[in-house]
C-alpha cells in the first residue's frame, strides 16, 4: 500500500531537481481537474502528483522519505492521525510534510525532559468511542451485531512484529536495541524512538510485506459485539484492547461502544417495558372479546374487557425486556384504541337508534 512518490512522478530514484520539476509540470498539465471536468480519477492523480512533488522537489523532506522508504517503514495515510497525538509507530504524510519527522518524535517528549533523564513513554493506543445504530429487537433481545472498527488494527500478517512470518530479528544496529537514540539539542540529550526500528530495539530480516514493516494495518476490522439485552443508550459497552494499536507493542487502547436503537414501526420502549398499540373495533370494546397482538417474544392473544375504555392498557406480565442489569423482566403493554365508525350501514344505523332509544 506504499506509495511510491517517484513512480507518481515517472522518475527514477536519482532524478535530479529538473527532472522532477519537468515532469511534475507534464503530469499536471495532463491531470488538471480544468482539462478533465468531472473524472474523479484524474482529479485524484492530480492530488497525489502534488503530494510527490511537495515532499520530492525539498530537498530536507526527499531525504527523510527517502530514508523512511529504505527502511520499509513508510505508511503514507493512516486514516485518523489528528486526534491520537504523539508517534503511533508509523508515520504519516502530513506530519511529514507539516513539520518532518523531528516534530513527530517530539511531539512525544513535550515536558518529559527534566534532569537528563532518558525516558521513552511507552505509547499506548488511543481508546476508541463508537456509537452504533442496532435494530430495536436485537437491543431488547440482546443479540450480536458486527461492528467496523476505523483506524489501525494489527497487521494481520505479522501480528504487529513487522517481520515477516518466520523471520528471524536483529538487534537493532542504529540503536544498539534500545530502542531509542539520543541527541544533543541546546545542552540536552533528547531521546527519541529510534526510527529504524521504530521503538522495538530489533528489526526483522524480512520486514512483513502486507505492512512494509510498521506492523499496523491502514483500514478497518470488523469485529463482533455482543449487545446485553435492554441496555441503555447511556452505557457503554467496553472492549478491552480493541482500541488503537499502541507502538512497539505497547498495549491497545479500548473499545467503547455505545448503542442506539432504530426507531421501530411496532414497538416502543419505556425502561423495560415495550409498548405496541392496537386499533380495536368498538364493538370489542363494548362486549369484550379477543386479539391478537405482537411482543419482542413472539405473537400473543390477549383478551379484552367487555368496557373497555379508547387509552386503556393491558399488560402483559413478563413480556417485556429482560434486562440482567436491572435485575427483572419487564413487562408488554398494550395500549387500546378504539375505533369510531366513521360510516354506518343502513342496518347499522338502525341498530344504533334502537340502542340509543333504549339510553
Ligand atoms: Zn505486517
Ligand atoms: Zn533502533
């Protein structure tokens, strides 16, 4: 998944300055969105031929890409980089292009410098907060549902070594297998994560190929989560070690998930209880009878009161939302309508009079 900037550009790796800047000019003459009006995939390559030429054409900024791409380290996007902070173990291109890689690795060490003390923070992963909308039956009845985690997982190759499988590791020949080196900045030695082999203190003999050995993988996993039955949108249910990959096996962060139900056209919920309503014909209301009405455990027949009130309630016991957390299962209510006859038969109408002579 590497980019190659020289590839973009069409130039060989020792192309000079003019080289670059001649062939820059050619590809965004060809892939100016102006003379493609409309083709997402000029338009595209015209941003990445921008991105080469921005870090190529310097000479600082071609050096530090350079060095990244010999040491299979390099991993241009990773998709959510603004809000983690602080080096995740690879590097990424804007950061690069911002600051190179001296802010990166600072960024880490901000007020971690007193005494001469040399001290690497192990970077643990970032928690990750994820709000998923869950269908209203797989809520109260408590379900699994497949989520999408953003961000890095672990590269499913290597396992987040960054050595390809079976390959042997090296002590670090840049640190020593420290980890970090040291440099001398205004009277200080500053340590920062050795980015040879990226904090670990060993490099692979074969960096993993699916990663280009930083050990994370760009994109989303899919994981499944399990939805305890009624819980609340107000909890959280926490995944341990299902957050962002931390650096140089440090551990993950966790995974937060918080669940919305759909809005649903049958049932609604009140705490534990679940509430549907039905229509019922007046003369059910009047002489009592039977029907038939949903719950979140199947189809119920429920009888109703001869007397019964347009509004009144019936519930039914227990079947409702077992909730463990609250301790008890709630119940269904069903919430009765009765229905007016809007139009009357011939024989209705009379049967009507009769009944209102009688009152
Ligand atoms: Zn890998
Ligand atoms: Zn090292």
């Amino acid at each position: 998944m590497s980019k190659d900037y020289y590839k973009t550009l069409g130039v060989p790796e020792n192309a000079d300055g003019d080289a670059i800047k001649s062939s820059y000019r050619e590809l965004v003459k060809k892939y100016h969105p102006d003379r493609n009006p409309g083709d997402n995939k000029a338009e595209e390559r015209f941003k990445e031929i921008g991105e080469a030429y921005d870090v190529l054409h310097d000479p600082k900024k071609r050096r530090q890409y350079d060095q990244l791409r010999k040491y299979g380290a390099y991993d241009p996007r990773r998709p959510n980089s603004g809000g983690a902070g602080g080096f995740q173990g690879n590097i990424n291109m804007e950061d690069l292009l911002r600051g190179g890689m001296g802010d990166i690795f600072g960024d880490l060490f901000g007020g971690r410098r007193g005494r001469g003390r040399q001290r690497v923070r192990s970077q643990a992963g970032q928690d990750l907060n994820l709000t998923v909308s869950v269908d209203f039956l797989t809520v109260a009845l408590g379900g699994k549902v497949k989520i999408s985690v953003p961000g890095d997982g672990r590269c499913p190759v290597c396992k987040g070594s960054g050595g390809q499988p079976g390959t042997d590791f090296d002590q670090c020949p840049v640190c020593e297998g420290s980890g970090t080196v040291s440099q001398q900045q205004g009277g200080f030695a500053i340590s920062r994560p050795c980015s040879r082999c990226l904090g670990r203190g060993v490099v692979p003999r074969q960096p993993c190929q699916r990663c280009h050995g930083t050990g994370r993988a760009p994109g989303d996993t899919a994981i499944m989560v399990t939805i305890p039955a009624g819980i609340s949108e107000e909890k959280r249910i926490r995944i341990p070690g299902r957050g962002e990959a931390g650096e140089g096996g440090a551990p993950r962060g966790d995974l937060y998930v918080r669940v919305v139900p759909k809005a649903d056209g049958t049932f609604r919920r009140e705490g534990n209880n679940v509430i549907t309503e039905e229509d019922i014909p007046l003369t059910t209301a009047v002489l009592g009878g039977k029907l038939t009405t949903q719950t979140i455990h199947g189809e119920v027949s429920v009888t109703v009161p001869a007397g019964t009130q347009s509004g009144a309630k019936l519930r039914l016991k227990r079947k409702g939302i077992a909730n463990k957390a609250a301790g008890r299962t709630g119940d269904h209510l069903v919430i009765l309508r009765v229905s007016i006859p809007r139009k009357l038969t011939k024989k209705q109408r009379e049967l009507f009079q009769k009944l209102s002579e009688l009152d």
